[in-house]
C-alpha cells in the first residue's frame, strides 16, 4: 500500500550535494561557563568554531520544551531524541503519568483494577519495582508513592518496594534521603494496618536497569534479589547503604545489591498469586526485567530458575511493537510523522550509528518509540558493540570506530551515487556517559 505520507521540496533551500550529517554529542551542551561547566573548560576548536558561524543557534533540551511536566524537569538523552526525531514537542512519559495519576485515569484502568484484585483474591503482596529518586528521567518517587498509598487504600493487605538507587540523575550519594522518604511513608501505610515494607534494592549501575542487552548478567542479579529473595541480607535498606558506602566507596548507582531479611528469612520474595508493578516509565533500562517476566520457555538470556505465576505491568509499555510488557498502566507518547519515517517515504537513503549505550537513541527513540526500519531497503542502523567494563576507565569509548564508519559511508557514496545517503545521525556518548 503506497503510503499516504509526502514530503515537498523546500523551494527556499537547494539541498545539499553530500549527505545531511546529524551530529548528536550526547550530554554536551551549553552550561555557565564557570569551573563547573567541563565542556566550557575543555579545548574545543572546533566546537568554538562551529558556534561563531552566524547560522549557529541554541535550543532547550529541558522541561516543557521536550514534553516534560515542568521547566525544572532535567532533560535526558529519551526525550532529547524523540524530540529531535519528531521535530516537535511531545508530551512525555513523566508528564503522561503526572497527569494520569492526578486525574485518577490510572487508578480507573483495568490494569491497575486486575492487580489489585490479584493480591486481593491470593492474599499475596503487590511488590513495586524502580529507580528510587526524584530525577524523573527513568521514574518519580511521587509516582511510587501515589501508588502505594492507592493500594492501602483500596484494601491491599501487603505490599513490598524493591528499590533501585539512583545517584545518576541525581547526586551521587543521595539514597538515603530518598529512602528516609520511604521509609516515613510505609511507616505510616503501616500504622493503618498494611504491611508495607522494604524487601530489596542494589545500585541502577549493577542490577536490573541494563539496556540494549549490554550485560543481561545485571538483570539476572536483579531478579535473583528481587524475585527469589536471593543475596546478601540486611535488618534495613538504610543499614545496606551505609555498610555498602563504607565496604566498597561507591557510589549509589554501582552498589551491590541486597536483601531485607528477619528472622523468618527475606521479607519479600515474589510468589504465585502475587502482583508486580515497575514503576520506572522510560522504557530503555526497563524492557529486559519486563520480558523476564513475560516471556515463557522461550526466554534464554539467564536462568531464572523458579519463576513465579504472577500478574507483571510496567507503569508504561516500553515497546509498542514488541509488545513489552504485555500490561502498562499509562499509554506511551503515540509520535508518529517522524523525520525517519517521512524521508522513507520520500525514497531518501538514511543512515542511523552510534556504539550500544546509545544505539537505540539513534533509532527506536528517534523514530518515536518504534522497533526497527520504516523500509530496510533505504534505512542502514549500525550498532558499534560497546566495550565492557567501568566507561571511566576508557572514556574515548567508540567515539573513532564512530567517525570512521560514517567517514567511509560518505567516500562510498562519493565514489558511486547508488551508496549516497541523504541522512546521516549519529551519536556520540562520550558527553553523556563518562
């Protein structure tokens, strides 16, 4: 079926003789240019260069600018793209859950209504699974506790929060503010008689939040921890991160994990009959844990050894066409006339690379949300695989095997038109992730 989508030529533009090259330097921008702002300090000819050209502009890659609820809303390498790819805003899954939650709309689904008649029915608990903090980039801790409260309220007898540190969206050691947070509120869902306790946790950085199939090894520790109640075990997850701080000299997002335990063993391990929410609504660090629980016999990333009949939600769906999860609470951004999917139609050649930390930026996010080519016949995505190991330790990650893919693209398409793209993006991670 001949696609209904057109794109005209711009009569006020004559278009480039070589390809478009959409550069991303991921987490570089424009800051204060005091001893805080790395990229001010750094050397950058080039940069400086490039800036001083009368056609150099700036945007705002934060707050409602990108979709986000509010201007004090941090903006993140998700948004950035859908933006970019989209070519204009769109409301986000931070403001999507803000607004369904206040509304009521989510409490109203019959996602939420068939988990909370789950553990109603079993007498199990409804665990809650996600990064804890307020940097609303992967979650929101009010979002974590409007749910909480909900369930007490509507009756549900037992509930268990497997926490996730941050200390990446937001400084580095700040669990146990965050934690204190928690702890206050499940004191008080127990005063009204809900068991409501802390069962597990681990830094973001070493369980659960891999992405891209980066290292499947973290969500397998995650669901060790999480599910069977399977690490090592401490009185309080306050008591955790004090011993860990002192023990490895970590930060939040790279600590070990642990187990709460008393002294009848670990307080919340996932049984039959029990509801699992993940609360995080970014869908990157949160499609392997969702296809943990949803896949079947068919799953072979890990052992997961017992897996438990439960009924599993993500706050959103991660990925509209694969289908992950299988239940979501809030519907996801719906972005559709992306840039790449009006130049397929147009029959123009699209090149899409960056190394696997930021692969799926360059195409599922900036295709808006969607797996896989608009036509494989004029779309190329190379992933270049990233190395293992602490990013620290070798900051200039594929930032040259990068540049020298795209370089050879151009010398092909110069040599013979038939390889000639139109477009180019590419991702550079280093400014995001060292």
């Amino acid at each position: 079926m001949e696609s209904a989508l057109r794109l005209a030529p711009n009569p006020a533009r004559k278009a480039p003789e070589g390809p478009l090259v959409v550069v991303v330097m991921d987490g570089v921008g424009l800051g204060h240019g005091d001893f805080t702002d790395a990229v001010a300090r750094a050397y950058t000819p080039t940069l400086d260069s490039l800036r001083a050209l009368p056609s150099a502009t700036s945007v705002l890659a934060h707050g409602v600018a990108v979709g986000l609820p509010s201007d004090g809303d941090m903006g993140n390498s998700e948004v950035g793209h859908n933006a970019l790819g989209a070519g204009r805003v769109v409301d986000q899954g931070a403001k999507l859950v803000a607004r369904a939650l206040a509304s009521g709309a989510l409490f109203e689904g019959a996602v939420w209504r068939e988990s909370i008649a789950q553990v109603k029915r079993t007498g199990e608990p409804l665990h809650l699974i996600g990064l804890l903090s307020d940097g609303g980039v992967h979650s929101h801790i009010d979002h974590l506790l409007a749910l909480l409260r909900r369930a007490a309220s509507e009756g549900v007898s037992a509930l268990r929060v497997h926490v996730l540190l941050d200390g990446r969206d937001v400084p580095g050691r700040s669990a146990l503010g965050y934690l204190a947070t928690l702890e206050a509120a499940l004191a008080e869902l127990r005063a009204s008689g809900c068991d409501a306790r802390i069962a597990s946790g681990g830094g973001r950085m070493f369980v659960t939040m891999d992405r891209y199939e980066a290292d499947w090894g973290m969500v397998a520790r995650g669901w060790a921890l999480h599910v069977h109640g399977d690490g090592r075990r401490f009185a309080s997850a306050e008591e955790a991160v004090k011993t860990l701080y002192a023990e490895t000299g970590g930060d939040d997002q790279f600590l070990p994990g642990f187990v709460i335990a008393d002294d009848d063993g670990p307080v919340g391990p996932v049984r039959d009959g029990a509801a699992v929410i993940l609360f995080n609504f970014r869908g990157d660090r949160a499609i392997e844990l969702s296809r943990a629980f949803d896949e079947g016999d068919s799953f072979t990333a890990f052992d997961r050894g017992r897996r438990p009949d439960v009924l599993y939600a993500g706050m959103m769906q991660y990925d509209g066409d694969l289908l992950v999860p299988r239940r979501f609470l809030v519907e996801p951004p719906a972005i559709d006339r992306t840039m790449g999917e009006l130049l397929a139609a147009a029959g123009r050649r699209q090149m899409a690379i960056s190394e696997t930390h930021k692969y799926g930026h360059v195409t599922y996010f900036w295709n808006g949300n969607r797996s896989g080519c608009f036509d494989p016949a004029l779309e190329t995505y190379v992933e270049i695989p990233s190395a293992p190991g602490p990013i620290e330790a070798r900051p200039w990650m594929e930032a040259a095997a990068i540049t020298d893919r795209v370089v050879g693209a151009i010398a092909a398409g110069v040599r013979d038109p038939a390889q000639r793209y139109d477009l180019i993006r590419l991702n550079y991670a280093n400014g995001d992730m060292v």
